[in-house]
C-alpha cells in the first residue's frame, strides 16, 4: 500500500474516533461544541488544502472564522 494513502486513511480513522463527521457538500471533517447549556455552538473543522495540508479552523455555524492553525504534522 502506497504510503501516502495508508496515512489518509489513518488520519480519516483518526477523526472519526474523535466524533468528526465528514460533510460531503463542504468536503471537510467537522464536529460541533456546545456551551452555555446549549445555547452557544462552535464548529471545529479540519481540512485538507489544494496543496495536501491539514488545517484545523473554529468557527461559528454561520461560518465566521475565529481561529484557524495548520495541523498537519499534528495528526495522524
């Protein structure tokens, strides 16, 4: 197996145990955080760029970014 694609593989496997979902029509991993009771969400999204880096961004549900950090050599 190439290793290139053994490492996506682990790195998707490794998201989804830390309750990413993949969201087809943004084409990014994401999972939601909750505070204040429920009143206030945060979306943690991690991404792959054009260029096959990792990033991670939080943002809320309307999609405004607050923090973004490549994470590429942090996961997997």
């Amino acid at each position: 197996m190439d290793s290139a694609f053994a490492r996506e593989i682990t790195i998707r496997t490794l998201l989804r145990s830390r309750g990413y979902q993949f969201e087809q029509e943004n084409q990014w991993w994401v999972r939601e955080w909750t505070t204040n009771g429920g009143q206030e969400k945060v979306l943690e999204v991690a991404l792959k760029t054009e260029d096959g880096e990792w990033n991670k961004l939080m943002m809320t549900p309307n999609g405004q970014v607050f923090y973004a950090e490549a994470i590429n050599k942090e996961i997997g």
